[in-house]
C-alpha cells in the first residue's frame, strides 16, 4: 500500500488537527471516531484552567489484546506550559484516566499544542499497575503513569523531530495489522532516544576532533597558538560541543533573539539557524 499520507515527517510542521487526525488513523490503522468531542470551559477542571484552554478526544484505539486508548488533543493558554509543564500535562491525562471521560482506558496519546500551533508535544502516557503493602500490612493494587519526560516528543515547525520520525515510522510502515499498546509505547521509551543522541553525539565528537587535527598539522600558526596556550584538539572539540548544546537549551528556553520590548523567553526556536543563515547580521 502507498504511505499516502503515513507521514512521520507531519512532526516539522505547526499543528495542524486534519493532518493529525489522518497521522493517528495511519499510525493505528484502526480507529473508532464514534465517541470524539470537544470540551471547554466549565469541562477543564479548575485545576487546569490557567494552563488548558480545551481538550478535543479525537477518537478511540483498542488493541488485539482489548487494550484501549485515547487521543486527545490539548490546546494550551500559554507557550511556557509546552515546553517547562510536563508534570502539568502529565497530571491532566492522570486525572482524565481517572475521574473523567478516559475511565476504564489503559492509556493516552495527547497532542499539547501551543497558542500559536507553531509547536506542540507529542505524549504517550500510560497508567501503571503495581502491588503494595499497606500499613495493616495488606496487599493492595496502586496506579503509576509513565514519566511524562520519558515519552514525550517536542515537535513542530522550530524542533528537531529526526528522532520523534525514526521511532515511529517502524508502527506507520506497518498497515496489515494493528500495534498493541505496548509497541506503541516502546516506541516512545527513552532509552533508544537517548542511546541514538549519545552515539550521534560521539560520531560528531570524533569528526570535530580529528577536523581540528587537520588544522593543527596544516597551519604552524593555530598549531602554537594552541602550544602556547595548552590547549589540545580533544580539549578543545569537548569544549566547542558542550558550549553549542548550552545554546540550543537556551534557544529552546526562547531566550536568544527576543526582540526588543518582547517578553522575555518569545524569542525563535530556530535563532541559531537563523544567525547562521545570516538573517540577523553579523555579530562580532
């Protein structure tokens, strides 16, 4: 079957719910759109009002083992809560798995879309079962979610979104059957993100390391320069990297290019590319 619209790459663009709504039917391949509605106002708990403007249920997913989800889509009041409100989201899908329309679900995929559509976050969230012992020493059953940092992907028209793409094109490319809950969230597990950003980063490391030893051995003038001042290409590659990843985390806070009189933390996601492209001028 053509991949039609089984786009992974749908993640580089602002929210758009059409094109989710499509994304989620082909990453699913099954889904029961029977049940979907939109809540506002006095239905966002009190809790969630300075942060959630409304909540859309797009549909409902049940596995071949009888699993069932939810997908959500969650409009927020305020760009900050995309990006620093993890828990905050989080604790609306605990809640909504809990006490309202997500009752009896094991789990949630929830798109958290900023004011402006331009990002949002894509979540698995999954409630847990555990046993206990209480004080009076008997068994009882609690209920976990899923870390909320540990299977999330930021996405949109200023992220990044390789990793979010090569995780989940395994489940679209798949259109004979459907996932069961647990593939779904293994697609979403940390540890293969953070695996794939260690070995990226090391393949980077060693390029730009042994770049610079061309440069020493090619040019007498860096190679005493760097003599002079003890400095080594592996001191210097680690010290070059580690300062780029501090200005994505603050390029990612909003906090470099925020145009004068603008509230702090507005500036682009994308100020690096920008500035590299020239698109800000020179800065001496």
């Amino acid at each position: 079957e053509p991949l039609v619209g089984r786009r992974a790459s749908d993640f580089t663009q602002p929210f758009d719910r059409a094109r989710f709504a499509l994304f989620v039917r082909n990453l699913l391949n099954h889904v029961d759109e029977s049940k979907a509605g939109r809540w506002t106002g006095q239905y966002v708990k009190e809790a969630f009002h300075g942060h959630v403007n409304y909540y859309e249920r797009l549909a409902t997913y049940t596995d071949p083992d009888g699993q069932a989800l939810d997908i959500l889509a969650v409009y927020l009041k305020k760009e900050t809560t995309l990006e620093r409100a993890r828990t905050l989201q989080r604790n609306f899908v605990a809640d909504y798995l809990a006490t309202d329309r997500g009752q009896g679900k094991a789990a949630v995929l929830a798109a958290f879309i900023a004011p402006d559509a331009e990002n949002w976050r894509f979540s698995f969230i999954k409630r847990e079962f555990a046993t206990a012992l209480s004080e009076s020493g008997r068994v009882v059953v609690e209920t976990e979610l899923t870390p909320a940092r540990r299977y999330s992907f930021l996405v949109g028209l200023h992220e990044a979104t390789h990793t979010a793409q090569a995780q989940l094109i395994p489940l679209l490319t798949e259109v004979t059957k459907d996932p069961l809950v647990a593939r779904i969230e293994a697609a979403f597990g940390i540890e293969r993100v953070t695996q794939e950003f260690f070995d990226e980063y090391q393949t980077l490391y060693f390029k730009t390391k042994e770049a610079l030893e061309q440069v020493l051995a090619a040019d007498a003038k860096v190679r005493a320069d760097f003599q002079a001042k003890d400095i080594s290409a592996v001191d210097f590659a680690k010290k070059l990297m580690g300062q780029i990843v501090f200005l994505y985390f603050l390029q990612k806070k909003g906090w470099l290019g925020v145009a004068r009189g603008q509230d702090w933390g507005s500036g682009p996601r994308d100020f690096l590319r920008r500035m590299a492209s020239g698109e800000y001028g020179r800065y001496d």
